[in-house]
C-alpha cells in the first residue's frame, strides 16, 4: 500500500540564510547598497520562511488530497484546516512516521504495537511482515503478525461507519485502507481511485469527523470529515478488492499517556 511521504527540502532555506556569512570585497558604494539590498530581501525572505514552516499544525493535522500550495496539506482548506483539540475518545496510539513510500502498513503496525507495550524496529518489521514497492504490505501478514505476538484482531470487510465507531468507543483502534496522498492531490477524485492505498490507524471521532494515527503526517493525529472518509475507504491488497476494510486491535491498551525513560544503549 504505497502513501506518498513529504520530506521539507531545506538547502534553498539554508542557502538564503547564508548570505548574511559572505564577506563582499571592497566595491563602489552604490554597488554596496545594491547588495545590502538584495540580502535584506532575501534575508527577510527567509524570515518568512521559518515563521510559516513554525505554524504547521493545520497542515500535518489532516490526512491529505492536496491543496494549491505546493505542500500537501490536508482535504480541508481555508477556515476548516485549522488544528483541532482531539476528541475524548482519542486512544492514544503513539505517533509514527514511515520511513520509505511503501511501509505505512509496517508503520502503522509499529505503533499499535508500541500502544500495547511491544518495542519492534521499523526496518525490521519491514522485513519481517515482507513489504515491498509493488504491494506494500498485505494486510494477512500484519494480522498473523498482531495474532502471534498476543494481539488479537478482527478483520471486517464491508465494516460500517457504525461498526468502525463502536469499536474506537470500546478502545479498540482499527486499521483501515484508504486512497490517500495522491499525486494529483485535490483534483483526485478519490471515490473512484484504487491506485493510492494508505493505511491509517482510526482512533477517534466526533460528530462529522475521523481522527488517525496517518504514518504520513509528522507530529500530528490526523482528521478527516466523514463523508469523505467512506468515499475514500477502499482499496487493494494483492488482486483483492477490499470495501470498508477495517482491522480492529481487540486487546485493551493504556487508557493514559504511558511514557517512560529507557536506558540508552
């Protein structure tokens, strides 16, 4: 199941930032003027730059389609893309981030993992659950995965928005398949794409939302309205179209933050 990850390129940044280390040689002064000029501007460019990169909150909060600003934010726009506080039902699966455009199956999996006390490494999980670029992770390895490792799940085809709900009521993450992250971004008309399948982790809702653990999105949960969510939940696994996927996590979890220092080896 392939998502696309977004990685922030810094070198125009870090290049802008570093005309302020040039040492000009002697010139004229009008020459001097232009200069101090120029790097003012691009000076407070960068200023610019680092102010926006800070507010992120909204952009990473939201699984994405796309949007005009060449960064990929999330399916809502405008008013709506504003970072929300989380739901009281939110289970508190902890964040990952997929490494490589193949592994948000392998990713997800580590965070539930890691939510029930289970510490396993991504590449190693990778290899172990045998992901790869043509299917990303099947969905069977990362049950007998779960089912041997003392976690036990349900997996649902044709699962229904009431079904998925009562299960997060009950404290029970589910692992979904979506269409997510395309290249086309917002032009993508998601209820009829099965080429951008993405795995999710729900963990709660409220009355016109979803909320997830998105592999893809860094340092925040994700949302996304309801209705948009079943036009976009499907997908294929192998040669096998799978409608209203969903893998509910049976075992209880922590019900609070359960963070810990380990020793660092």
């Amino acid at each position: 199941m392939n998502s696309r990850i977004e990685t922030v390129k810094r070198h125009c940044k870090l290049k802008v930032a570093g005309f302020q280390a040039f040492v000009l040689p002697a010139v004229g002064p009008g020459f001097a003027v232009l200069i101090a000029c120029l790097i003012s501007t691009l000076f407070g460019a960068s200023q610019a730059v680092a102010q926006t990169s800070g507010n992120t909150s909204a952009l990473n909060s939201e699984i994405s389609s796309g949007t005009s600003s060449g960064t990929s934010a999330g399916i809502n726009s405008g008013a709506d893309r504003a970072a929300l506080a989380l739901p009281a039902n939110t289970i508190p699966v902890p964040l990952m981030r997929q490494s490589t455009d193949y592994t948000c199956g392998v990713a997800a999996l580590q965070s539930l993992l890691a939510y029930y006390g289970q510490d396993v490494r991504e590449d190693t999980l990778s290899k172990i659950l045998k992901a790869d670029r043509k299917y990303g992770t099947r969905y069977r390895n990362i049950a007998g995965y779960a089912e041997a490792h003392g976690l036990p799940v349900r997996i649902q085809k044709d699962m229904t928005l009431q079904q998925l709900e009562s299960d997060i009521s009950a404290g029970h993450p589910v692992l979904c398949l979506i269409q997510a992250w395309a290249e086309k971004g917002s032009q993508t008309d998601y209820a009829s794409d099965w080429n951008d399948g993405h795995y999710v982790v729900a963990v709660g809702f409220d009355h016109d939302r979803l909320v997830f653990m998105d592999p893809s999105t860094s340092g925040h949960y994700a949302y996304i309205p309801l209705q948009e969510f079943e036009k976009r939940w499907h997908d294929v696994d192998g040669h096998e179209k799978l409608n209203h996927f969903g893998m509910s996590f049976l075992k209880d979890g922590s019900k609070t933050n359960s963070a810990k220092m380990t020793p660092l080896e």
